[in-house]
C-alpha cells in the first residue's frame, strides 16, 4: 500500500492524518491571531473611549474650578447717612434730580466713618477703592425706591471690589499680606481685614452676573445683555431657517424630478455644511451690512448669518426624515385618493416632524455656539445696556466670553469660565431637548 492509499485510508477510517493535522495546526494558529487581533481591537477601542471621557472630566473641571468663584459676590456692610445737603436733593425731589445725586460722596463719608484714622489724601483713594464703583448705583436704585429714607443713617451691604472679593472667596490669609499675590496695599488689607473681623464683609449669591450687562469692572460684569442678544439671535435664526429648510426637504425629497439641476442643488446643500462658518460672516458683512444698510452689531443681522449657516443643517436633517417615513404610507394615502400635496401636509410631515424637530434644535445648539461670523458683522461691541429689540446694538454669549478671556483683571479668568458653565448649560439643555423629542415621537416602523 503506498502512501496516498494510506493517507485515503486514514481519512476514510476517520483517523487523523499528516496532512489534517498541518491544516489543523494552521487554522487553530490563525484562530489565536484573529482572537488576538480582536481583543487588542476592543482594547484599543476601550483606551480611546477612556481618554476621551478623561480628557472631558479635565476640561469640565477645570472650567468649573476657575468658573464657581463668578457666582459667589462680596459685600461689605457700610453705615451711610443719607444727608440731603451733600446729596443735593429731598425726598420731595423728581426722579431725574434723585438719579443725579451725589451718592458716591455717601459712601466716601461712610468709608471714612468706619476709619476715622485716614487723613492723608493718598490714603483716602487707597480706602475708596476697597468698593466697588458700582456701589453708587446700588445706593441710587435704594434712594429711588424709597426717597422717604433721605435724611436718615442705613446700613446697607454694598459690592466690594474685585481684588478685595478674590481675597475672600480665595480665604488668603490676611494676617501675612506679604505673601498675598493682589495688587491691594498692605494698609488696604489691613483695612479689609478689620472689616472681616468685625463681620462687616459677607459672600453670597452673585446676582449681578445674571443682572447687569457688560462692564469694564468685573465685579459689575454680567451676562443678561448676551444672553438676551442671544435669544433674540435664536429667535430670527428659527424663525428664517426652518420653514425654508422645511420646505427645501419637502420639494427634494418628494416633489423634485431627478435630473442635473436637483443633483447639483443637492451637491450644493451638502457642500454648504462643510463651509467654514466665517465666510457666511463675511458674506454678511458684505450684503446685509454694506449693500442692505441693516445695523450693524444687530441681532437681526446676527440672525439672518445664522440662519444661512444652519439652513444646509436642517435641509439634510430633514430630508432624512422625511425618507424614513416607509413608502407603504404614501402608497395608502394615494390609495384613498390623497393628492400628492395631501399625501405630504396631512401624513409624511406629522410622521417626519420629531426627526426634523431634533434637526433644527441641533441646528440652533450649533447656532448658539458660533463666534466667528458674528465677530465679523460687529456683534463684538462693548454692550452695557440690555437690548430691547432685534434691531439693538447686542453681544451674543461666545462673543462675550472672547471679551472676558482678552481682559487682563484675575477677575475676569471667573466671568469667562462662568460664561462658558451657562453657555455649555444652554447647550446641554438644548442637546437633552433635542433626545427627549426623539424619544417621544420617534416611531419604529
């Protein structure tokens, strides 16, 4: 018997043989490098998912450890007499007279009550800058309420300055001012200190940051001017972006005939995502701002860039809802003698209106991160009033974080991380909305 008839043999009988046993070992051997291949795979995967989260974790606490000191404000107690030959007016006084008066020298005398020992010129200013130059205003609006207190003595808690908050909310140790980084005297942290001691100076919520608009000093900077420039810049990007991006998607995906002109405009949607957004800022600089005359720093300027922005966004989101809705709907419709318009308004759009909802939200949350166009048509303006219509000069939030982040105060490293915590909560919000609506309306077909 020669070998094959063996090696026949051995196979017929079901016995291994050389040759099986060669390809065994090569397939068992190939087995142990593709499970190999495949666990470094799902570990590679498991690195990056874990460096990502650690890389996130990093940047969350980092922002929110520079941010949380924003939403603590300082305040120190002063005793203010409320003398109406140094304010100028009585209580019988008109609102424009009681706006005008001198309420800055009050808090001057009050200051230099608590330490009658401060006599020097030098010294003086040196005391009056431990309060913030917003605390005339706070006594003002205090006045104007109630003229009836003028001629009586108030005690009344008032915003202290930013070197002086950033010693308290930072607990430095004031009895070695020598080793405290501030640009305070060592008399004026003395001074501060005596206040401290004596319960005169207190932290609590920083309402002035949601309250008050932009300021150049930071502890009467706040973000209620950005934020409503930007609800008003959401406001016409919506009310622009979605019915046209609505009505794209509808004619494309169920109107348009299939020819070179449909197919171009569909290349054209897809390439307009991918443009980079400060060229539609510069696109409205040029049209709506120089050609159309709109104003300039204007939520509606802001809105109409925006809107042109989002538009290929909500097209494409659209469009792939509405073609998730199954033929089988259509082909009902149309067998109960719907027209083609019916078909569309009465049944493919309520089933495709969550997908093209969870669209136009992500295509607002992208919106409002934006700074690049808007820095373009001059929404980087310094706005201390709030605005009260969309043709107002405003600021948007990520504009108003790049302001802070080039301003050289310590103070203001607070208000940028704070305005960053608020902006990342809008967009949280909006993202969370977007997923529940999905949520809810989606159906599985």
């Amino acid at each position: 018997m020669n070998n094959s008839d063996k090696s026949n043999a051995g196979a017929a009988s079901g016995l291994p043989t050389p040759a099986n046993k060669d390809t065994t070992s090569i397939v068992k051997a190939s087995l142990k490098r593709r499970y190999a291949a495949e666990k470094r795979f799902k570990l590679y995967g498991i690195l990056s998912i874990c460096a990502s989260i650690g890389f996130l974790v990093i940047l969350m606490v980092s922002i929110f450890s520079k941010g949380w000191p924003a939403f603590i404000g300082t305040y120190m107690q002063l005793d203010i007499t409320l003398d109406q030959d140094t304010l100028g007016v009585t209580p019988q006084s008109s609102y424009k007279e009681l706006r005008a008066a001198n309420y800055s020298k009050l808090i001057n005398n009050a200051l230099l009550e608590r330490f009658p020992d401060v006599s020097k010129r030098k010294e003086k200013r040196a005391l009056y800058k431990l309060v913030s130059s917003g605390a005339e205003y706070q006594l003002s609006a205090h006045v104007i309420n109630d003229p009836s207190m003028i001629g009586q003595s108030i005690k009344m808690w008032v915003a202290a300055d930013d070197e002086v908050s950033a010693l308290i909310k930072y607990k430095a140790n004031l009895d070695e001012p020598e080793n405290i980084t501030t640009r305070l005297s060592e008399k004026q942290i003395a001074w501060t200190k005596q206040m401290l001691d004596a319960g005169e100076i207190k932290t609590g919520l920083n309402k002035a940051f949601f309250t008050n608009g932009d300021s150049r000093e930071p502890e009467q900077a706040g973000i209620r001017a950005a934020l409503v420039g930007s609800a008003f810049t959401l406001l016409i990007t919506f009310l622009l972006s979605f019915p046209v991006a609505v009505a794209a998607a509808i004619y494309l995906e169920e109107f348009a005939p299939q020819n070179r002109w449909t197919d171009l405009v569909e290349v054209n949607i897809n390439n307009l995502a991918a443009v980079p957004s400060i060229v539609f800022g510069l696109l409205g600089l040029a049209v709506f701002i120089n050609f159309f005359s709109l104003p300039r720093s204007a939520p509606i300027v802001g809105g109409i860039v925006l809107s042109l922005m989002t538009l290929p966004t909500i097209i494409i989101a659209s469009r792939a809802a509405l073609k998730a809705v199954p033929p089988s709907i259509r082909e009902a419709a149309r067998g109960l003698g719907a027209s083609p318009q019916q078909v569309v308004w009465h049944h493919v759009l309520p089933l495709a209106m969550p997908g093209i909802l969870t669209g136009t939200i992500i295509g607002l949350a992208q919106a409002l991160g934006e700074t690049a166009p808007l820095l373009m048509i001059g929404m980087v303006a310094f706005i201390v009033d709030v605005p009260s219509s969309i043709t107002d000069a405003a600021t948007v939030l990520p504009v108003q974080v790049f302001l802070w982040a080039d301003s050289p105060e310590r103070a203001f490293v607070e208000k940028t991380s704070a305005a960053i915590i608020v902006l990342l909560a809008f967009l949280i919000l909006m993202n969370a909305v977007a997923v529940l609506l999905r949520k809810k309306f989606e159906r599985r077909w």
